[in-house]
C-alpha cells in the first residue's frame, strides 16, 4: 500500500455542467454511479479518497470518502488543479462538458422573451486532464475515454489521444452500448481488458504502487565508445524494420536494441525517432535496483533498460538484445509490468520471451543465435 502523499487519492465522478447565463446550463446524462463504486472500492483498500462530484450525482457510500462538491465546470477545474497538487493518485472519471458559451458565461438570466431565437455558439472547454500532470508531474494520473457505437480499435485510439495530450498514466476506454467492458491502455500501448470495476481498480492500485527507476545522466563522451556505436548502429540498420509502427498520426519506432559493451550497456533512448532517421545511443554504465537509480551518458536510456540490463546479468551469454512490440508465438510469455518499474526488471529471465501486450524480448548470443530457455 502506499504511503503518505501517494495514499491520498483525488476520484472525480458525475456530470460538470457548464453554465451558459447564471440559471442555465449545458451537461449531460451522467449520474456518476461507476466513479462513487470506484472511490467506495478504494476507500475499502484503505486509501484516503477524496471524490469530487455535484449534489445531483450518484454518492459514494463508504462514510470515510470525503465528499467536496463543486458548482459546475469552473469551480471543479479550480478544485481539480488543487485537491492534485497534493494527492499521490488522480482518477478523472467525471463526465465534463465538452463545450461552452463562445465569450464564457452570461452574467445575469438571458430573456427569452426580448432575444427570440436564442443562437449560441459554443467553443471546446478545455481539458482540465492536460493541466493534472503541470502541477504534480509525480501524480498517477488516470483518464477515461466513453464513446458510443465504437469498435475496439476506435475506442483504443480514442484513449491514446487522451494519453498523449494528458501524460496520463493510463486510459480506460469503454462504449456506452457496453459500459462494463473496459480497455486499459498504458504508456507503452499495451491493451488489457477489465470486466469489472473492481479488476479495473485492482490495475489502478497496482500501478499507483509501483516503483520507478530515476535517471542520472553523468558526464562523459559516447566517443570512447565508438566501436559498440557502430555495432549497434549495423544492428539497427539490419533490423529496422521490426520497429516500425504507427503512431501520433505518422510513423514511429517502438521498441529498443541493447548491447553489452565494455562500459555497461549501450541502448537506444527513450525518443521514438522517425524510422528514415538514424539511430541514436546511450551508454548505460550501472542500474540500481536498491536504490532505484540508472546511470547513464549521452542522455536518458529507453524505459526498458532496467530490463534489460537484469537479462543481460541473469544470462552470461547474452551479447545483444532486440525489443519490439510484437510478441512471437515461439516463445513464453511473462505478465506485464510497467516499463521503467522494479516490477518490470524482475520479470527477466535467462532466455528470450514476451511481455504480455508489449511485445518480444529477443536475447542473442554472440553467433547471433535466439537464447532460449
């Protein structure tokens, strides 16, 4: 369970109205029942919840959720920006108004009787989610995507461009045809499917608790390290095309190369470079999985490099590593954790294998030959 400022959890459910003059407004259906049975869940997992909602939405029933109410979009963006800034775990569950009045909120009533037809021009609100992340970066942040009449993949795009606006942690998607079937997608695209709220909140907790590795990039030149440079370059160019995905509306690469070489281990970085552009490196020199720290030079190293470097010390033969986001029907495959995490590191093993909706860890001795266990 987490501790201090991590255990203190920020749910937000119901509808966010916002108002067009002060006695009208535009909002939508939603009650909030899902997000309330949400914080009462991780209210019994012994968290301090706090859960934002209106007083026409759906409550909590456990009596310790602290219930703070707000009065529409303005006042629950303000109270969203500061209930984050000291909660260790953000749930953005609310159902917010996606537009408002163009040049805000009517000050007064608006006269039906002295404008006739009424026309309002309505502009996009702005996404409170985007701003979670600029005032606590060290927040698990949770968004939600509900579309309607979508297929999987619609709904999986849907909650990327969530993620990629929001640096949210993950993004649950489901359709509002079927509510109870939950995509959950992480950082690194992987796609798990929850059929309850509680499975769902078991994930969320999970990933609240993880461990992450944080990096210190030492001085030093990759100049000294020419010769593992040119091999991992020769490598990449062999190998390229197993890296290429679609993402962020163009191509990317996915994945990583890792060599063992007389300084540590070289790897590629954490940017996703375009696949015509060539390759780029870092030199990992030590990964402490007490201390949680990794240092490197030439910048920070893929989220996989503790991985990585925990499979290079569990096989002696290992010479190179290929990591891309497929998994292969030929070799075993180990549950997934989040990259850059302890849980992550301890899932290596002696022998190539898969992370479950991740992808292929390839492991190569020196002849070029797959090591399997």
């Amino acid at each position: 369970m987490m501790a201090g400022k991590k255990k203190s959890v920020l749910i937000t459910g119901g509808p966010v109205p916002v108002y067009i003059d002060d006695m009208r407004i535009l909002s939508n259906g939603a009650r909030g029942g899902q997000s309330a049975e949400y914080a009462d869940i991780f209210a019994r997992k012994g968290y301090n919840v706090t859960y934002l909602t209106t007083q026409a939405a759906i409550l909590p029933k456990e009596k310790r959720v602290n219930i703070v109410y707000h009065n529409g979009f303005d006042d629950y963006r303000a109270k969203v920006i500061a209930i984050s800034k000291k909660s260790g775990l953000v749930v953005l569950s609310a159902a917010v108004a996606n537009f408002m009045r163009k040049g805000g909120r009517y000050k007064g009533k608006i006269n039906p009787n002295a404008v006739g037809e009424l026309v309002l021009r309505l502009v996009p609100t702005l996404k409170v989610i985007n701003e979670v992340k600029k005032v606590n970066p060290d927040c698990c942040l949770v968004g939600f995507k509900l579309m309607s009449r979508a297929s999987k993949a619609g709904l999986i795009d849907g909650a990327w461009k969530v993620m990629r606006n929001s640096r949210a942690d993950i993004v649950i998607a489901n359709d509002r045809q079927e509510l109870m079937r939950k995509f959950i997608l992480a950082k690194d695209k992987s796609v798990r499917e929850a059929r309850s709220l509680e499975e769902a909140a078991d994930f969320i907790g999970q990933i609240a608790s993880d461990k992450h590795f944080k990096t210190k990039v030492s001085s030093g030149s990759l100049s000294k390290h020419a010769d593992a440079v040119k091999a991992c370059q020769d490598l990449a160019e062999r190998n390229n095309r197993k890296f290429i995905s679609w993402g962020d509306g163009s191509q990317r690469r996915f994945g990583c190369i890792a060599m063992r070489s007389s300084g540590g281990m070289m790897i590629s970085p954490r940017e996703k470079d375009a696949p015509e552009t060539k390759w780029k490196w870092v030199v990992v020199k030590a990964v402490n999985p007490r201390g949680m720290r990794i240092l490197t030079i030439g910048g920070k190293a893929s989220l996989n490099a503790p991985l990585l470097w925990n499979a290079f010390r569990k096989s002696r033969d290992a010479v190179y590593i290929i990591h891309y986001h497929r998994q292969r029907k030929d070799l075993p495959t180990v549950d997934w954790a989040p990259p850059g995490t302890l849980r992550e590191y301890n899932l290596a093993r002696r022998g190539s294998f898969n992370v479950f909706g991740h992808g292929a860890i390839e492991i190569y001795d020196k002849k070029g030959d797959l090591l399997v266990e």
